[in-house]
C-alpha cells in the first residue's frame, strides 16, 4: 500500500503538487491524469524519493524503495549512448546481480523473457540508437519487467507510439497487475484511461479527485481541472461507461480517441 498523507511538494520556487492525501492499495492499476504542469511526474518522483517534500509524507509500508520499478520518459534517456539493446535491459537486474557479476543462466533465461514478452527478441544485439521510437520504449519495458518489482511507476509510457505498439505494452500492464504487482502511470490519453484504467487520480497542482475512472472522469472534474473541451464530450455522455473490458475499438470509441489526442493543447 502507498499512504500519501498531505504531501506538497515545490520545483524551482513553484508549487508544483499542493496537500495532495489518498492511498494506492496492492495490486491496484491506476491512471494520474491532468493538463501540462499539474505535477504528475512529480508525484511519481516524490514516491521514488527523487524530489523532496516541502511537507506531508509518502508511506510505502511494508516495501522499500528497492521494490519499485521506475519508467521514465523516454526523452530523458541519451539515445546515443554506445550500448546494446542486451546491455540496457540487463540492467533491470543489477540488484540481484550487481554491475560487474556475469549473468547466470537463470538470470539469461529471465532476459529472454523480458525481451519475448515485448517482442524484442531479434533486436537483442542491435545498438539502442539503432531503434525506432516503439523499439525503444518496449526496450524500457523489457528493463522494468526483469526488474521485477512490486511498484511499477511509468511516466508517460506511451507517448510517441504507435497503436499497435500502445495495445503490446498495455498487455504488460495488464499481466503485471495480474500477478499482483502496483502499476500507477502517467497517461494523457483520456480515452486510453478510461478503457484499460479501472482507478485515476485527476491532478491539477491539487487532488481534484480519485477514485473509479467512471466517477473521475465527469464534467465536473474535468472543467476543475482545467479540460475545457473534454469536459464538452463528457456532457454527451461519451464517458458515462467504462471502456476497458471491449475487447476492440468502435467506431464511436475512435472519435474519442482522437479528441483526447488533443486535449492538453486545448487544456488551459
């Protein structure tokens, strides 16, 4: 369980998360929404206790920061580094095995299925600069997932793929949290939240709400939260009913999709 108990947090003289207080449950697949600046990826680092607290408290329980996987985005990550795609996803594992042991052959075996479940098995050896965006970021998948933590934070994990990349990697969500493990992401496709996300937390600098993505997602707390135009689809009732049990897309859903694609240009 994370216990987040009043928590403010300030970046570069700015409030950035304001008295912020809910609780994340094990096992729970959670959506923190907002428009540009309202502090979600700094509410992902201050669990992982990269940024400090101007007050309040984040209680992990019974885990530690060595329990939590964290995906950042993929923009702070030099592409250029002269590295393997076998290399960076070996790194996931430095905990067991630390920088400098040679990987066992359990440990080998646990790389392979990292990189399988992302379908990453041919590029194994290819340099990482060498990858297309989708490539990369199931490579930070495959790094997460052979990590093998209780936690898994991600910061915008789909942002910049394709469709068909965005359906693989929400498929390793779906297993994770199937086997019991935390995930909370960052996600501005409201749409995408609504379908796959059963929990949200709404973020404007302030908790406007939480709670099932169905009773987050209304006019209310989207115009609190500054989504003038997603508030107007909400009012036709495009967001009454959960999306993330329909296997595939309709043609209604699709419209919605690609509103959402545009709502943090259109958020004030």
């Amino acid at each position: 369980m994370i216990k987040i108990n009043d928590l403010s947090v300030s970046y570069q003289e700015n409030i950035a998360l304001s008295h912020i207080s809910t609780t994340i449950d094990d096992g729970d697949l959670v959506a923190i929404v907002g428009p540009n600046g309202a502090g979600k990826s700094t509410l992902l680092k201050s669990i992982m206790q990269q940024m400090a607290a101007v007050s309040g408290s984040i209680e992990l329980g019974r885990l530690s920061l060595k329990d939590i996987a964290y995906l950042p985005q993929s923009s702070q990550i030099d592409r250029k580094f002269p590295i393997t795609v076998t290399e960076f996803v070996s790194a996931g594992a430095w905990q067991r095995c630390s920088f400098w042991r040679l990987f066992s052959r359990h440990e080998q075996q646990l790389l392979q299925q990292a990189l399988a479940k992302v379908d990453l098995e041919k590029m194994a050896e290819r340099q990482i600069s060498q990858l297309s965006g989708g490539q990369f970021q199931r490579m930070l998948f495959a790094r997460m997932l052979l990590q093998d933590a209780d936690i898994l934070l991600l910061d915008e994990p789909f942002g910049g793929i394709d469709a068909q990349t965005t359906e693989l990697l929400m498929r390793v969500i779906q297993a994770c949290q199937q086997q019991g493990k935390t995930v909370i992401a960052v996600i501005h496709d409201l749409a995408l939240v609504q379908r796959y996300f059963p929990t949200t937390l709404l973020v404007a600098t302030n908790l406007i709400a939480s709670g099932r993505t169905s009773d987050v997602l209304t006019q209310q707390y989207l115009l609190q939260a500054g989504y003038q135009h997603f508030a107007h689809c909400a009012v036709h009732n495009t967001f009454n009913n959960p999306l993330h049990n329909i296997p595939d897309h309709s043609t209604n859903e699709n419209s919605v999709i690609s509103v959402s694609a545009n709502i943090e240009s259109q958020a004030s």
